[in-house]
C-alpha cells in the first residue's frame, strides 16, 4: 500500500498544465529533472504535512505499522529535524537530560539550543577506536548517578552498523518513570530482515530514523516514531512548527514507495545480500571488522587501501582512520565485487597507531564569545560543538576547553563546527 505515491503517479499521468509550486512545473530538458514530474506541493490529491489528513496520514500509519510503532510522523529534512522536534517535546516536560557522549552534533545542538542541563554516559572505544553503543549497565548507572534526569538519549545503530540492546535497555528505562529517545537515524532497514537486531521504534518512547541514510529513497526522507501517548500531540504540533512548510513530494513519495517494497520483498533482497557480503568477508580474510549489522562493511584498509579504492573509482561512506565504511543494499549489491576487486592485493597492516581521542576539560562559560583560528582558540572554553565529520560525534562539546591535544586531533581533518576556519570560544580563558 503506498497511498501517497500512487496519487502522484495518477496525477503525473493526466500531464496537467501545472501553474502551482514547485517552479520547474515538471519539467526541464537536463537530466537533473528527470523525476521533477513527480515533485508536486500541496494540492487537493496531495495532502499536507503540516496537517495530514489523507494520503500522508494514510502512508504513515501504514509506516508505523510497519516499524512495530503507535505513530510515525514522517519529515523531509533529516533525522536532524525529528532530534530537535523530539527534544523540544521533551523540553516540556524536563530540563535535565542523560546523553550518551557519542551522540550526533544535533542532538548536542539540540540540548544547547533548548538550555537542557547535560549528564554524560561516557564513551567507550574499541582497539579500533570505534566508539560502541552504550549498554544496560551503562544506562542504569547514569539513571542512578543523575537520579532528577527527566529522559535518556542514546544511539542505535551507529556509524560502524553496532547496535544496543533495545529491549532491555527500553524496559530499564521505563522501569525507572524516564522518557527514552533513540537516534536511530542508520537502522531504517531493520523491519525487513530477520537478520537484523531489533530496532527501538517498537519500544522506545521516541526513535527518529533516517530512511534515506539505508533505504532507495531521496535525501531527506525520515521519520519519528512515538509509543507514548502522552507525547503524540506535542510531536505534531512540534513538527508544525519546525518543519519546513515545503516538504518535498518527491522525497516523500519515495519513502511511500520504498518501504512498501521493502515490506513485500525485503525479505528475500537482503538474504541474496547477506549471501553475497559473507562471500566478500571469505575473499578478504582479516580484513572485516565485525558488527551487528550486515550492511554496514567496516573494512582495515592499512596504508595503502583508500589510494586502491580511489584507482578502482570506489567510493565508500566514510573513512576512518586505517577503516573504511561501505553501506551495502540490493540497490548496488552488483557493485560489491568492486570492492573486491580493489582490495583484494593490498595489505590491510597499518603503521599508523590510532591516536586516543583527547579526554574532555569541562569548565564553567563565563563572558561574551569570539570566533578565533584554532590555535589561538587552545585554553578558552568552546560554545558549540567541534569534531570530525563523518561521523558526526563532538570531539569538544559545549562548555569543554580546546587543550593543545584537541587541536592536533582536529588539524587537517574534515570537521564541523569551524565558522570561516575559526572556532566561536569564550573571550577569556
């Protein structure tokens, strides 16, 4: 079932003269418009996200339906939107949050914006210096420590496809009367497998999920999922607010689309996959890093593996110090021997040692801000966010000192939170 798509594609098919939003009207001679016939605005067959009460609202309780969840609220700007919705929701009811410290920059963003006071469950790393999911014992410890903590936000999947327990960890924390919010913006592919962990969006009071991130649809296309009663309507009302008032049609006529097909032949699509990566896993012995997610490859490519990847025309997700990430999916399964193809002669021994991320400095904000270049910025305070990207964890948060170690990490790096090559700090030391 997939309402939404259908209307547009019975719309398409009577060629209007089209005289409304979006300005290309359909058409255009490059191939970049090829789908702009599809992208439409709010019209009488189209709905409105700002209040859907036909084919949106139809597509979305198929979703959650789909996703094990009471409510699904779709968005078209990124799981980053549905972080600051969802966080605001929370805002009402708290203004003290327990954060996994290897949250993405929005949800740091997020909890500034908001004025949240901030508890950390700190990071853990792996010899590979992956950061890994919090566990239950983690969760129940920071529950203990920061006992007048109104919610907790945590993270599952993450970049490197490893997952936390979402059952227990969703019991525990309802348990103990708190509200559970999971960014899950990498597991929108989970409900079509069994090979796949189970998700948060079943379980969690609220989850976001980023389908464009693993599933065929266009960038931007995510949604929120919400099992608490008491916080629907103040997801609604919030997206309303937040939301861009024009969603894109063709982002959200392909997550429409897509998730019904995910639904009807997912199954079977990702174990012709799984086939294929425990094949590649074979063909390159002590190369893999293993994880919870198969589609979600995290190979050691040593010193020499990204120049082979680059002469082979290989493009993978991200790289990470010696480690290269590949998000695999039936759409380019026919590709996976490429990677193959340029890995397989080149030793994946690195000479490089992995540098320990610099330990945090927390002190107090005082006085104005200033934008400073970064080793001007050593020893002042940092008011906002700064680490690399992909993947998208603050290396220094807010109210962290920039040290002399902070700064050598983040030299020639691509990074975030720089403004024009400087970093916003305190004024005073």
């Amino acid at each position: 079932m997939k309402p939404l798509y259908d209307k547009i594609c019975e719309y398409v098919a009577k060629n209007p003269a089209r005289f409304h939003m979006p300005a290309h009207f359909g058409t255009g001679d490059n191939p970049l418009f090829s789908s702009a016939k599809y992208d439409v605005t709010e019209l009488d067959f189209s709905d409105n996200l700002q209040n859907p009460t036909g084919a949106i609202l139809e597509s979305e309780k198929e979703c959650a339906k789909t996703y094990g969840a009471k409510n699904c609220f779709y968005l078209t700007s990124g799981s980053t939107t549905g972080v600051f919705i969802a966080m605001s929701a929370i805002r009402n009811r708290t203004d003290e949050i327990i954060v996994a410290r290897s949250s993405h920059k929005s949800v740091y963003a997020a909890a500034r914006t908001l004025g949240f006071k901030v508890r950390y469950i700190p990071s853990s790393f792996d010899k590979n210096g992956i950061p890994l999911p919090v566990t239950e014992k983690d969760v129940e410890t920071a529950l203990e420590q920061y006992p007048s903590a109104g919610a907790c936000v945590i993270t599952s999947p993450n970049y490197f496809g490893m997952t936390a327990d979402a059952k227990s960890i969703s019991a525990l924390v309802k348990k103990r009367g708190k509200i559970l919010f999971v960014d899950e913006a990498h597991g929108a592919h989970f409900p079509f497998s069994e090979r796949f962990e189970k998700g948060f969006s079943g379980f969690s009071d609220i989850s976001v999920t980023s389908f464009h991130k693993t599933l065929p649809v266009y960038s931007g296309g995510a949604a929120l999922f919400c099992n608490n009663d008491t916080l629907t309507d103040d997801l609604l009302r919030l997206r309303a607010d937040l939301h861009t008032t024009s969603p894109c049609y063709l982002t959200l006529a392909s997550m429409d689309y897509s998730i019904d097909e995910r639904r009807i032949s997912g199954e079977e699509k990702y174990e012709k996959l799984f086939e294929k990566v425990n094949l590649l896993k074979e063909k390159l012995p002590g190369k893999i890093i293993e994880n919870d997610d198969f589609t979600r490859l995290v190979v050691r490519c040593g010193d020499n593996g990204f120049s082979a990847l680059r002469s082979k025309n290989v493009v993978p997700e991200m790289t990470f110090y010696d480690l290269a990430v590949f998000i695999l999916s039936p759409e380019n399964e026919e590709r996976i021997d490429d990677i193959y193809d340029a890995l397989k002669d080149v030793n994946c021994e690195s000479a490089r040692e992995i540098p320990p991320l610099p330990a945090p400095v927390f002190k107090k904000v005082t006085g104005g801000g200033a934008y400073l270049p970064l080793h001007d910025a050593i020893g002042h305070v940092s008011l906002r966010e700064v680490g690399t990207y992909p993947p998208g964890i603050p290396v220094v948060a807010y109210g962290e000192v920039i040290t002399e170690n902070i700064a050598d990490f983040l030299k020639d790096r691509d990074v975030f939170g720089f403004v024009n090559g400087r970093l916003y700090v305190t004024i005073d030391k």
